[in-house]
C-alpha cells in the first residue's frame, strides 16, 4: 500500500471521486464511456474497469473496504489527479479527457463551469 494512511487514501478519494455509483453505473452503460481510455487487453479500457470497482467500493461502509480497496482508491486517486492536470484549453463539456475522468469516478464539470 501506499505511504498515505487510509484515513488519508479514504478521504482524498471521496474528495475525488464526486460522482454518485448509480450517476457512474449510468454513464458506464453509455457509448462515451465505452468509446475512451486505454484498452486493458480484453476489449475493455482499463479506466471502464476501474468505475466499475469504484461503485463497489462506494457501495460499501468504510469498515468493510480491504486492502485490495484501499490500494485501487489509491490508483484512483493517482490517474485524477494527473489527468486534471492535462485539462485541455479547449471546450471540455464533449471532451474525451472529461469523458475518461468520469470514467474514473471524476466529472470536471462539477467544479467548473461547463
């Protein structure tokens, strides 16, 4: 795991990730969701893979969360914070870059004016 507590990795992860489960179920089922991200090997991007864990993980009480949780909110944590520092200076509302972010668990336009 990671050097951050999970207290630590908890927090910042629910500070991230903004989108209800059942808002990312929704969006995991649309053709935009399915058309960005890097393909993990079996036809599925790899950052469709991670919204699905996150529901999971959102949909459970913090003392139920394992290691194995703790150390995919940690990825989770690591791509949206990397990947909003790779905002485009363009119009993001249709943008494969917020499309891939919520994926993650992340809707930019949230926090921003879309």
């Amino acid at each position: 795991m990671s050097d951050k507590s999970k207290d630590e990795i908890y927090d910042e992860f629910y500070d991230l990730v903004n989108m209800t489960p059942s808002e990312l179920e929704d969006w995991l089922d649309t053709d935009k969701s399915k058309g960005v991200g890097q393909d993990s090997g079996d036809g599925e991007a790899i950052g469709h893979k991670s919204g699905r864990k996150i529901i999971k993980i959102k949909n459970k009480k913090k003392d139920e969360l394992t290691d194995t949780n703790y150390d995919h909110m940690n990825k989770v944590i690591g791509y949206i914070n990397r990947h909003k520092a790779q905002k485009p200076s363009s119009d993001i509302k249709e943008s494969d870059w917020r499309y891939s972010l919520k994926n993650w668990g992340h809707d930019p336009c949230k926090e921003m004016d879309c």
